[in-house]
C-alpha cells in the first residue's frame, strides 16, 4: 500500500488510522481504558507493523459509547455488553428496513 493508497482511505469507517495515544486523547481518556475495552473484547484494534494498537473511526464511536456508559456508573463488562446489544439491535433495524422496502417494491398495486 501506497501513501496515496492509504489518504484515500482515510474516508473508510474502517480504516485503522488512529494511534493509542491519538485515539485516547480524542475521547479524553487513558489509554489503560483503551487497553480494558480491548480486554474485553469489544473493541480490537489492528497492529502496525512494529506492534503498536491502531484504532478505526468505527471503533472510536464504539469506545465513546462505552466510555459514556462507564462515566454514568455502568460497571465496564456491562457498559461493553450494552453496546454490543446497541450494535446488533440496529443491525437487525436496518436490515428489517431493507426487507420492508423490498417487500413494498414487490407488492402489486391497487387499481380504483
């Protein structure tokens, strides 16, 4: 991969763009949470090369909630339990929606 290969993904949610440092400092918190959300499976950021942690944007938002939840008083195995039922509850919302819109494209329509 390229520079210019990897500008342009700098677009992607996906895209692991953010050191531990960066990414702890966006979300205003330390990087021993990072660590523990890692711990816990709910977040998994992807190694460089030389090993260090690199976060997607994605994961940042996933992080960020989580973090709200802890600084509200949830308890981090359950802050990182509610987020991931959040994840897969509007999973299931938009591929509900999907099929509800295929369905009406299908149906025939009525004639007066």
């Amino acid at each position: 991969m390229t520079a210019d290969d990897s500008f342009g993904r700098l677009d992607d949610d996906d895209y692991p763009a953010y050191t531990m440092g960066r990414a702890s400092e966006m979300l205003n918190t330390t990087q021993g949470f990072l660590r523990a959300l890692g711990e816990a499976r709910l977040i998994t950021p992807l190694r460089s090369a030389g090993g260090h942690r690199r976060y997607s944007r994605y994961q940042l938002r996933i992080a960020a909630r989580a973090r709200e939840l802890v600084d509200n008083g949830t308890p981090i195995e359950a802050a990182c339990r509610i987020v991931v039922l959040e994840d897969q509850l509007e999973e299931a919302q938009r591929i509900n929606a999907g099929h509800r819109r295929a369905a009406e494209a299908t149906k025939p329509t009525e004639r007066p």
